[in-house]
C-alpha cells in the first residue's frame, strides 16, 4: 500500500469526514453495539499494511479474533504478547520529538467484522458510526467504502455510514495506528496502549430527532428554585413529570427543586421529545459561581476532597467495565472523597453518568498533554503553534459537547502539562461561550490569564499557606496579576502517592480548611497503574516501566496510587480517608463531652448515627449509642457523655472512641460504614519503663557469658536467648529500605542518596564492641559505623532485669560522632531476629495498618491481632512499610503457645517481617522477595516521615528525625 494513503496519520488535521461533536445521549433511536469478536491483523507499520482488506469479499478469516474493545497489548502478556507490549513513559516522548513525524515503526492494527442490519432498521434518517475511543488514529471503511479518519485518542468520533449501508450483511474495517500526529497531544504519564479501547455501535438518526440536547439547570439557593432550558436543534417538548414540567425545548422554567450536590445528588428524569425521537436525560440543578474568590456550588463554598483518576484496570488497561467504573466511585465514597480530576482526558461517558448518580464533583479534563516539550523549553509546543489550533479546538469541542450535560461536571479542564499558548486561551475562549455555566480549568500557565481557577500542583505547605492569604508571589503583568489574586485555588495536583505515603497530608488539610480561597485538592493519583502478570508458578505480581523490555520507561512512577493496581486501599488511602473526614469529632474527657462538627457543605447530619466505645487498655468495657442531634453542614454541637459512659471506670490506659455511621444503606456504602471518628486515650500508661525506680536484679556470669532473669548473653554481651528462645540482636539500627519518597528527588541528591553516601552508609552499618561492663547491669559500649564512614556513632546497651515485673530491660543510648549537623536519619531503633515460628502477632497500640510520623492520623489506639504475612504491605516496588506506631507492648507467639513480648517505655514502633530490611530494598516486586529461616523484628524509637519528594516536597520538619543524641528503652519478656 502506497505511503500516501496513510497521510492522515502524521497531518494535524483532527480528522476527515467525520460528523460535528453532540452531546451522549440516552435516547430511544435504534443502534446496534458492533462489541465483540473482530478479525484483527497487526502491522509492523504502514509499510506492512495489508492491501484491500477493507473490502467486503477479503478474506480475513486466517486472522486473529480480537475483543472490540479491548487494548491491543493487553493481550497473553505472560504467553506469547501476539500484539506487543505496553511502554511506559512519563515526561519523554516514547518516540523522537519531531512533530509532526512518528516513526516508521508504527504499529497498526487492521480490525474487520461484518454485521447484520437488523431488518427493523429505519430506512430513513441518517445512520451513523459511532467510536468512543480509538488511540491514537484510525481510518474507517463501511463496505469498502472510507468514511474519514480520526484523531483523539480519549474523545468520540461519528461518521455518517448512511449512503454506504446495504440491508443485511455489511463490512466495517477500521486502521488504528499506536502513532500519529495526535500522539504529540497525548503525552501523558500513563502506559502508552493501542486500539479500539471504548465501545463502537451503529446509530440511527432519526429525521426530526434531537441530534444534540443541552440541558441549563441551574439552582438559586436564594429563592430554593431550579431552572430549566433545553437547547435542541429541533421543536421539541421536555417533561419532568415528577416536577409537572411540561415545556418546549427553548423555553425557560422555574420551579422549587431539590438541588444537586455531590453530597446529595438529586437527579430528576427528563424526557426530552420529538414525534420521532425520545431522549432520557437526568437532570441535577445547580449552580457553579465564583464570589469574591471564593468557588461555591449553589451559594456556598465548597471543600474538593479529591483524587486523580486515570482509566486502569490490571488486565485490560484502558478498557474498563461498567463495574469497574462503579467500583472505583463506591471506593472513594468510602473513603470520604468528593471529587473527581479525570486525569489526563474525558473518561469513558458511562464513569460520568455514574458521578451523576452517586454525587462527584467533576474536573472533566481535554485529552491533551504536550508535557515532552518542557524538557526542551517548550520549543515547538503545539499549543503555542497556530497549526496547531485546529486539533486543540476539537479536543475541547469534542469533550464539552459530549459531557455538557452531567450535573457532576464543574469545571473543563483545558488538559495537563502543555505550557502556555494561544491555543490554550482559545480552547478556554470556546469553553466559555459554548458553556458560559461552568469555570475554566488549566493549571500550566501560573498567571492564570483565561481561567476561572487558579491551579498548581505539589505546592509545599508553606507556599500554599500564602495563597490561601491571597499573597504569592507577583507575576509579571500586573493585569494577570490581579486577574489571578481574585480566583479561588485548588491543587490539581499534590501528595504523590507513590509507594509508603503520601506524607503530611494532614497539614495540608488544615490549610485548605483555614482558607476560603482554597476549594481543595486532587492527590495524584486514584490507582497503581500496575500490569497483572503471573509467574510461572502462579504467583501474581504487578508490571511497572521496565518489566516488558522498554528500553525507554519511567520504571515505578506509574504505581503511584491510593489503591493498589488491584483496587485494594493502600495505607494512603486509609489516612486520606480519615484527613478529609467529613464530620470531626473530638471528645473532651475533663469536661465529659463530645463535640461533632458538620464538615459537608450541604448535607446535615442525619444520614449518620453515633455510637461511642470504652476500652481498658485496649480491651472493650462498655459501648452503646450516643444520641446526636441533626447537625446542619457547617454547624457544630457539643454533647455530653451518657451516663453509662461517664461512671463506668477502668484500671488501665483509657480509650474513648466515638463513630459516625452511615444509619441506612446507601448506593455506595451498607447501613453501618463508618465516616468518620474520634478517640481520646488518656490514664496511666501500661508499661513504665525502667527508669521508674524499679528494683533490678544484677547479671550472674555464667560460661564467658551473663545470665538476667532468664536472658543469656554472649560474652561480648550480646543477647542469645530469652526464655530459652533463641534471638540474634538486638542491636542499633538506622536503616530503611527507601521509600519511592526517600529515593527520588527532583533536582539534588535524594535522601537515600544521602544515607548511602559513603560517609554515612547507613546501609551497610558495622558493630563493634568496645567493652563489656557486668555490675549491677549488663553494659555493653559498642562504636556503630560503616567502612569508609567517618560518621559513627556511639551505642551504648544497658540492660536490667526487674524481677517483680519479670521484664528484661534495655536502655540504648545512641550518640553521633562526627558531621552529622543536620542529617536526617531513616529510622532509630533496634533489629533483631526471632525464630520463624513466632509470627502470631499481638499488640496494644496504634492500628490497624501501618503509620509513620507523617501518615498517622488514621493510626487507632487498640488492640489488634496479625500474622507476620498480614503486617506486610505490598507496594508495587518494594520498600519499608508495616511499622505499627506508638506501640505500648507486642507479642509474638508460635503456634505451641511460646511467645516473647516487648514492652515500650512508653512506647516504640515496630515492624515484623520474614525478610530483612536489605531483602526489601534489593527486590523490585514484591514475589521476588524469597521468606528467610526467621523473622527480622525492628524495635524503634522513631522513623522519619515520608513526605511526597517523589514528585513534590520532602518530609515537613516536624516529622523528620534529625541525628541528636537519643536514649530510648525497650523491655522483652518471654
Ligand atoms: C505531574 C503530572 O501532571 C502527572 O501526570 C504525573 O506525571 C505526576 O506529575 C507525577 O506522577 S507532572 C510533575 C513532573 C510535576
């Protein structure tokens, strides 16, 4: 086939015959899904494309059948991969930035099927063919006949197929191209996939139908009435029945509604008709503003506790069910979050109707991303290019024509990562005048000239604090300037959740809350990209950058979700959930209350109910329901203990926790999930420690080695066994296998760079024992430092036995020698090895999932039970994780019911795991990380916080644990 006839692929003309953008209707015209099995031939490139298959008498039956739609490398990726692999890139082009050529290397598949037009079909009107999404560029053929071409991966195309069709068997063929010119406008952070990934279906058009159906509903809170207009291109009448509407398109009503918001998202069914066709439309009233910089939705400001979603399923990439899409909206209503970026382009319109009907504010962002230009200062960047124009202007047509009429959507996005350009402002131009309702979104051009929001991402604490005073920085033209100050601000972006974290996300909340400015923010992002593999012996495990043979790829950087590629809610997910509560609840036991604050903007409280629990030492006392009345949003009450809570008394540490739950089952959620709670602990502290005064029994010397209570040691002091179980340590430790948060850093060394220099090495720390001092304790001085290391520090172990309590204590004194000013460490505390057997495990303290001292606030004080396995959490790339945090004492105990306990003084964190901190920090999946023939315990006094280095700030100072002279005691019974 001669080069010629693929021209479309690198000219940046959006398309070719293709049919003008219009709204996802539901209506009751005929249409005939074309999913399914096709015929499907893979080209190298368009060299290689097969002659003539577009005809209807080829033969295609030696080709393969291939699910329409699916992603063409999604296919037996743990087999043969008949149609290659997925690449992932972030930034850098997966291919030489020469716009608009890609390369010959062009993979292209070759769909056909034939189909029966029903018999039924309506022999007038227009029929057309309809794509809702085929990346990156295809060409389609009815009958051998071309329709067009199309661009624009995640946005429809339709092309009038009416002239072409034959009653009964007919033939679509369709070339799909991986690249083309459209893929320099798709430069987002995601694998970079192929095919016809959206559904494909035939529609009808009748004469006299509605072609396109925009619907203005808006809400006046002020008055509590709804307003209605349907545009049509047609006469036409709309009715809502439950609302006794009956009007004609064009025609304006009021009525008293109850009005949409993500908390409560009203939705009345609409029908909007003509004598040939019927749309159903579901319609939410409300209304978007910006007042005195300040977002609100129906008068009132609102709080966007948000994520960012890309498309991902493990198995079929892009391709996702409508069960998958529900799943991924029942799991963030869960978890108390509200809103929606639809990074980086439209969603499938099916996760749009889901928004609708269950409340999620909605970000609906362009496809567009020319993000591989920044690296080359923007030079060339199609957005600032007039040839250009054209294909950006259709991308936002394209999006806000289908989406116009979802009550979640309150801002288009003009698209992620494209600089600044003429283009941007006339896409926003567009935006504007077709949808005059809705605010402007883009986050890359700071001074904000033709945007209704003024967006950043990854800003730090300090710098966001400043916004939300109205105070940043100057830009250049004094006009942007003032135009910007007097926006509201969200972070499209912030708290990369990538691996152990995101950290300080707490603090972050408090700013947003503090400032009307700030409408909130969108973790990055929703969910671990990551590609379901299988070993050969069946083990799962997940693909990153790198693992098909990329030889260009940004490794993990696409595992960085708040649920796992598996859509299991990692341990950032859980403290999202409990920052961005929605109801606080703070209890104050000196007064014998419990205040409850309504954090929704519009709901009150009485989807919830209370109940309030006591717990003695993390053991239950005594529970019940606590009577709460309604609570307006934005209003607070404060309550006062029932009585059977305020005389019932306890001997230990005393927790009082109290719990909002939904009272009824909702669409997202049974009767019973909790939303949100509260716990005080207060009382005496169950272990004391040793440095209270108790009376210590001194070490007998027993065979070179020392004996205290039912401890041996060695004779250079170090512990053997305890209670007849044998350990190895516990000795100094400072190491961490690295965070993705430790280990990159954007500009400079990271801090894990910074551990493993060779003047720390924290990595590979040596021990030697200076001198062992048998008095009335065990002392043992140690000097702990690694080779080529002139930073070390001094360990000293004192260890007591206190024969009342039967606990062995030991008091560890680490003194750094050397440069270490300002050096963070990873951790302080003790390592030690245990027997395999002991990986039962108990503990009074923080739970039930990990916490470090930036990700704590869902850590609960309690009592909980794990298996060793059970502690571990599987980051896609392996790193520290498990510590269980303000820890009072924990258990490990075999199966034959011999345990060994450690006790905090008053408290420690800890980790137990079948694998050494080293073993973490080689693997790169978690299946390779092989169990050894014990358990490695780490005992800790302190961990430095993870913070969001891997793409944004570091760990605030209040969470990092700087190298200073420490003491800190653990007990050990067994
Ligand atoms: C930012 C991108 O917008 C987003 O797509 C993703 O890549 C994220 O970072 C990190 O995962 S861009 C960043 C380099 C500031």
């Amino acid at each position: 086939m001669s080069r010629t006839q693929h021209t479309y692929v690198e000219d940046l003309s959006p398309g070719s015959g293709r049919c003008g953008p219009r709204a996802a209707l539901a209506s009751d015209a005929a249409a005939l899904g074309l999913d399914g099995e096709w015929r499907f031939n893979l080209a190298a490139g368009l060299r290689d494309t097969t002659e003539g298959f577009e005809a209807p008498d080829f033969d295609a039956d030696a080709w393969d059948l291939l699910a329409v739609p699916s992603i063409w490398q999604m296919h037996d990726l743990d087999g043969a991969a008949p149609y290659g692999k997925p690449q992932y890139t972030n930034i850098h082009y997966p291919f030489p930035v020469d716009p608009p050529r890609v390369p010959d290397a062009n993979p292209t598949g070759e769909y056909r099927r034939t189909f029966t037009l029903p018999a039924e079909w309506p022999e007038t009107g227009r029929t057309l063919l309809r794509f809702e999404g085929v990346d990156s560029a295809f060409a389609v053929w009815v009958n051998g006949v071309r329709l067009g071409d199309g661009k624009g991966s995640r946005l429809p195309t339709e092309f009038d197929a009416t002239a072409h069709l034959v009653p009964g068997e007919n033939t679509v063929a369709v070339r799909v191209h991986q690249w083309s010119a459209g893929s320099y406008l798709e430069d987002q952070d995601t694998w970079r996939i192929s095919g016809i990934f959206r559904p494909v279906a035939l529609v009808h058009r009748p004469e006299g139908g509605l072609d396109d159906v925009f619907a203005h509903a808006g809400y006046d809170h002020a008055t509590g009435m709804g307003a209605l207009r349907i545009e049509a291109g047609t006469a036409g009448r709309v009715s809502i029945p439950e609302l006794g509407i009956d009007i004609a398109v064009g025609e304006t009503v009021r009525v008293p509604v109850e009005p949409w918001t993500a908390e409560t998202p009203r939705l009345y069914d609409a029908v909007v008709a003509t004598d040939t066709e019927r749309v159903s439309l579901r319609v939410g009233f409300r209304t978007v503003t910006v007042e005195d910089g300040v977002l609100k939705v129906n008068g009132r400001p609102i709080l966007l506790r948000g994520v960012n979603r890309h498309e991902w399923d493990p198995d079929t990439g892009r391709t996702l069910t409508v069960e998958t899409m529900r799943r991924d909206l029942e799991l963030m209503k869960q978890h108390n979050v509200n809103a929606v970026r639809t990074s980086h382009y439209a969603p499938d319109r099916r996760f749009l109707d889901l928004c609708d009907e269950l409340g999620m504010w909605v970000i609906d962002e362009c496809d567009l991303e020319t993000h591989g230009f920044g690296p080359y200062g923007w030079k060339g960047n199609p957005t600032d290019d007039p040839q250009w124009r054209e294909a950006c202007l259709d991308r936002i047509a394209r999006m806000v024509e289908r989406d116009k009429n979802h009550a979640s959507i309150l801002m288009w996005s003009l698209g992620n990562e494209c600089g600044v350009g003429e283009n941007l402002r006339a896409m926003a131009e567009w935006a504007r005048h077709r949808d005059p309702d809705r605010l402007v979104h883009y986050e890359g051009d700071y001074d904000s000239p033709y945007t209704d929001i003024y967006s950043m991402m990854y800003v730090s604490h300090d710098d966001l604090e400043l916004i939300g005073q109205r105070k940043e920085e100057q830009t250049k033209d004094p006009a942007n300037d003032e135009h910007r100050r007097g926006l509201p601000f969200i972070l499209c972006e912030y708290a990369h959740a990538m691996g152990n974290g995101p950290g300080g996300l707490a603090d972050y909340q408090m700013i947003f809350e503090r400032h009307e400015r700030i409408a909130g923010g969108f973790i990055w992002e929703w969910i671990d990209q990551g590609v379901r593999r299988r070993t050969d012996d069946g083990r799962e495990w997940f693909a990153y950058g790198g693992d098909f043979g990329e030889t260009l790829h940004d490794s993990n950087f696409i595992t960085d979700g708040l649920v796992f590629s598996d859509r299991t809610p990692s341990p950032g997910l859980i403290e999202y959930k409990k920052v961005i509560e929605p109801v606080r609840i703070a209890i104050q036991p000196d007064r014998r209350t419990v205040t409850v604050a309504n954090g929704y903007d519009f709901a009150d409280t009485a989807h919830l109910r209370f109940t309030w629990r006591l717990e003695d030492d993390g053991l239950p006392v005594a529970d019940g329901d606590l009577d709460v009345p309604v609570i307006a949003a934005g209003e607070a009450v404060r309550i006062t203990w029932p009585d059977k809570l305020a005389e019932a008394t306890v001997d230990g540490e005393r927790s009082i926790s109290v719990h909002a739950l939904l009272a009824e089952d909702q669409p997202w959620a049974p009767a019973g999930h909790e939303i949100a709670w509260g716990q005080t602990v207060d009382g005496p502290a169950t272990a004391t420690g040793p440095l209270e005064g108790a009376a210590f029994e001194g070490p007998v010397a027993a065979d070179g080695g020392h004996r205290l209570g039912s401890a041996e040691f060695d004779a250079l002091g170090r512990l053997r066994a305890i209670g007849g179980v044998e350990v190895e340590g516990p000795q100094l430790d400072l190491w961490r296998a690295p965070f993705d948060n430790d280990r990159i850093a954007w500009g400079g060394p990271s801090q894990a760079d910074r551990w493993r220099d060779r003047n720390a090495a924290l990595d590979r720390l040596e021990h030697k024992v200076l001198d062992v001092d048998a008095g009335a304790t065990l002392k043992v001085a140690t000097r702990v430092g690694a080779a080529g290391a002139a930073r070390t520090m001094d360990a000293g172990y004192e260890w007591a036995y206190d024969p009342a309590a039967g606990i062995l204590w030991l008091t560890v004194s680490a003194n750094p020698l050397g440069e270490w000013e300002d050096f963070v460490l990873p951790r302080l505390g003790l390592r030690m090895a245990v027997p395999k057997a002991f990986d039962a495990v108990t503990w009074f303290g923080g739970g039930p999932g990990e916490a470090y001292a930036d990700t704590r606030t869902a850590a609960r004080i309690g009592r909980y039970e794990a298996t060793a396995a059970g502690m571990q959490t599987p980051y896609a790339m392996p790193q520290e994780n498990g510590s269980r945090i303000d820890v009072r004492w924990a258990r490990l105990a075999s199966a034959d019911g011999t345990a060994l306990a450690f006790h905090g003084a008053p408290h420690f964190a800890f980790t137990v795991r079948p694998w050494t901190s080293e073993d973490l920090d080689a693997a790169q999946h978690p299946h390779e990380l092989v169990e050894r023939d014990r358990l490695f315990v780490n005992l800790d006094a302190a961990l430095n916080g993870t913070g969001s280095a891997s793409c944004g700030p570091g760990v605030l100072p209040q969470y990092r644990l700087t190298a200073e002279p420490r003491v800190f005691a653990i007990g050990f019974t067994a």
